[in-house]
C-alpha cells in the first residue's frame, strides 16, 4: 500500500492522500480499527464534512473507518420511554422516522429542513455532534432541547453521557472513541426549531433557535428548554429565556419581546458567511420566528482497487480511494455532464443517481461508490432517446447554459420516478440543491408540471 501520494482537489490544492479506507462490517470491528489507528485514523460516516477538506486547506486523515454500513448505527428504535437513534442514521432518514411523533416535532424540522435534499440523504446525525468544528449544525440545539444523551463506544468500554457535556469534551476526547448512539427520552412537549439562512434553501443558517416546553393544563409553561446555534462557536441553552417563560401562557409575540429583551446573552462569531454582530442581532429574530472483524477483508487502500458500474458499463480503478466520485467519472470516463462546481456539495451541478437516489457527486470518495449503481444525465436516455423531463425542458425551451442542468435533470429524473403526483411545491422542494444562476426557475418548474402532464 502507498502512502502519502499527492491528491490534486478541484480547487488546486494538493494534501497527502489518505492510505485506506476501511469499510467496517460490524461495530466490533470498526472499534477494533479506530483503536489500531490511533490518532492517524477516523471514522467516516456520511462525510460531507470530511470530503470538503481541501476546500478548508485542511489535511485527511491517513486512515478513515467508514461506518455507514453497520445496521445497528443506521437505525432508529422507538419504544415507549425514549428513542435510540444511531449514529450513521442520515438527516433525511431520521426526519421520516420520527414524522408522526409530534413530541419530536422539533428535531424532524431540524432534521428535514438541513442543508438540501441531497444533503440531507448522506448527512449523519452523529457526524453533525462530532464535528466540533461545524457550528451550524442544525441538529445539535434541537437534541438540546430534547435532553438528549450521547452513548459513545471505544474497544473496551462504553458510556452515556449528556449532550452539553459531550460537546464541552468532543475535542479532547482520545482516539478510538466513537459516537454510536443518540438517546432521547419520551414525554408530553411541544416544540418547534427556527433557523435563519442568508437564502431560502441550501445554506448555513445565520442562527438557529430551537424550543421545547411542557405546558399545563391552564395554558401556562411548566418546564422550558430553548437552544440556540450558529450564532457561537458550540450551540448552547438559552437558560434566561428558558427561567423567563416558565409560568407564562405559551404566547409566541411575548415570547418574541422577552428574547430581544434577553438578547445580550450571546457572542456571536465572525464567520465568512457572516460577521459576529449579524449573527447577535439574528438570533432573537429567530427567536421570534419560533410560533409556531480485522482490516484486512473490507480494507480499500490506494493499491487494492475497487469496482464501479456507470450507466450499466463497469470500471476497475486503482485511484486514491478518497477521490471524489466526480473526479472518476470525469477524468477516467470522459462523463463530463456532471460539473464540479462548488465542491461542498450545495450547488448540485455534480449530481448523479448512487442506487437511485440524487447524491453529489464531489461528497462521495470512490472507495465507498464500490459495487453501487451510478447513473449519471449521459446515461438517463435510453437508445438515444430523451426521457420525459429532457424532451419537456426543451420544448418548453428552459434550457439555459449547461452548467448547472445536469444536475438539474438528475434532480427532476428523480422526482418523477418516486413522485407521479407532484406538485409545483414538490417540484421547488425537490430542486432546493441545484442552483442556477441563468433562471428564475420558473421555466423549469413548467417543464416537470408538463412532464408530469404527459405521463
């Protein structure tokens, strides 16, 4: 195995390539591995954080430990005191779970509204509580209000601790430990989660404010717990605001006065997406916006290769395994109709169909495409032959520059597939992660309802 071969990213800079990705089979072994590799390894879960590295300058790991196939950590259990959701459950397969629990109402609006779809089907929920340096994670202020507990694992121990402790010590924490469980008592609340984009959809928000509370049978609030994120470095509680609305009637516009008056509470971050001062003057607006086995067998290194399948053609590559998918696809199968673009996995010009599902294709390292199906626009149609939506998009003549449509075709192809029925607001919703800088959108949108027509 080599180690230590540059790896160019799409934006020109060069960091040592990691020398394994080790797809774990059990939780037993991922723990084994994590503890072998030391400080010099990581796990790997949705890596939507990870796959950005080069875009923060910042170095991978020689060694990651992917963990998205391990049942018992891709799991939501239910039972009548608490849940138990594991931690490679994604955003999107967490707010489905969770859908008719109205006690979770909270944590399913932080969950289902994060990033964009995209996004939110790689996304994991223990990879948004270990990511220390991520603070506009949607979910962590949600948990908080949900008095959430984290069960973290390591060879020869394992051990549950609250999540505001958690977060003050996930920096410190020593290597071989791993977040495998989150765990969330049942009770009567109501809650709801605000956050604050700089756009609609596809963004970090500004500030993010979550709330639970219980009430009474008067109406008035018995126990309160309010959270806010983004705006500091780590989400924290809002424990003045939570003192006072306890024994007040649950009134969103008081609620709202009581926050701007409490505002001081918070230091915001500077941050490229905003300064510290916006962030402060945000959060109580936000507030307001409330009403409402061993390695050897799974171990994909630089020198062991893996297999894909492309539009039904099948490709054996020895490339770095933490390669983008986009890159493969590119510069070792001329597919150039997927676009690397903004390589964060926002702007959705790089989406391909992994197993049927949209997935951007900058945020999936090769190694863990092996063995699944990819489809990208080039092989959408058949014989030659347009599909539904291509043929709609050109007669309705809402083809723009070509940059950003086919990801847009993926996204759409998609939606017509799994939703028959849908409506222009499903159409919206479905193309939150593709942006175009060419159209209002609008064009696009009769195009589907016209595809949809010619079913």
């Amino acid at each position: 195995m080599t180690t230590g071969s540059p790896m160019q990213s799409g934006a020109g800079e060069t960091h040592e390539a990691p020398a394994s990705i080790y797809v774990a089979p059990s939780l037993a072994s991922a723990l084994d591995a994590l503890s072998e590799f030391g400080a010099a390894g990581a796990a790997f879960a949705g890596g939507t954080w990870i796959m950005r590295s080069p875009i923060r300058h910042e170095r991978l790991k020689p060694h990651y430990v992917a963990i998205g196939k391990i049942a018992e950590l891709t799991t939501v259990r239910i039972d009548s005191d608490a849940i138990e959701i594991g931690a490679a459950v994604t955003h999107a397969a967490l707010a489905a779970a969770l859908a008719d629990l109205a006690e979770f109402a909270v944590l399913v609006d932080a969950a289902g509204r994060s990033a964009n779809p995209a996004i939110r089907a790689m996304a994991t929920i223990g990879g948004n509580l270990a990511t220390a340096e991520f603070a506009a994670a949607d979910c962590v202020p949600a948990l908080l209000c949900l008095d959430a507990q984290v069960e973290m694992s390591a060879r020869d121990c394992r051990e549950r601790i609250g999540l505001a402790h958690f977060l003050k010590i996930r920096s410190s924490l020593p290597p071989g430990h791993l977040v495998t469980r989150i765990i969330l008592p049942r009770a009567a609340r109501r809650s709801a989660h605000a956050r604050l984009p700089l756009r609609k959809s596809g963004d970090y928000p500004v500030a993010i404010v979550s709330l639970s509370v219980s009430i009474d049978a008067a109406g008035r609030i018995q126990a309160a717990r309010v959270a806010v994120g983004s705006v500091e470095p780590v989400a924290r509680r809002w424990e003045r605001l939570e003192a006072a609305l306890i024994g007040r009637p649950l009134d969103a516009a008081e609620a709202a006065q009581t926050a701007a008056a409490l505002a001081d509470e918070f230091v915001g971050r500077d941050g490229v997406d905003a300064p510290a001062w916006y962030r402060s003057a945000c959060y109580p607006v936000s507030s307001a916006a409330l009403r409402s086995q061993r390695l050897a067998p799974e171990l994909v290194g630089t020198d062991m290769g893996f297999n894909l399948t492309v539009n039904g053609d099948h490709l054996s590559s020895a490339t770095d395994p933490a390669t983008p998918l986009i890159d493969i696809l590119r510069e070792e199968m001329h597919l150039t109709g997927a676009k690397p673009v903004c390589r964060e996995g926002f702007c959705g010009a790089c989406m391909v169909l992994v197993d049927g599902e949209p997935t951007p294709s900058c945020l999936l390292p090769a190694a863990l495409a092996d063995g699944r199906e990819i489809r990208t626009v080039e092989g959408l149609a058949a014989h030659g032959e347009l599909n539904r939506i291509q043929a709609a998009l050109e007669a309705s003549d809402a083809v723009q520059c070509g940059m950003c449509f086919p990801g847009m075709v993926v996204s759409l192809t998609h939606l017509l597939t799994t939703r028959p029925d849908a409506t222009r607001d499903d159409i919206r919703a479905a193309l939150t992660g593709n942006i175009c800088r060419c159209t209002g959108y609008e064009r696009i949108v009769e195009a589907t309802l016209l595809a949809l027509a010619n079913a």
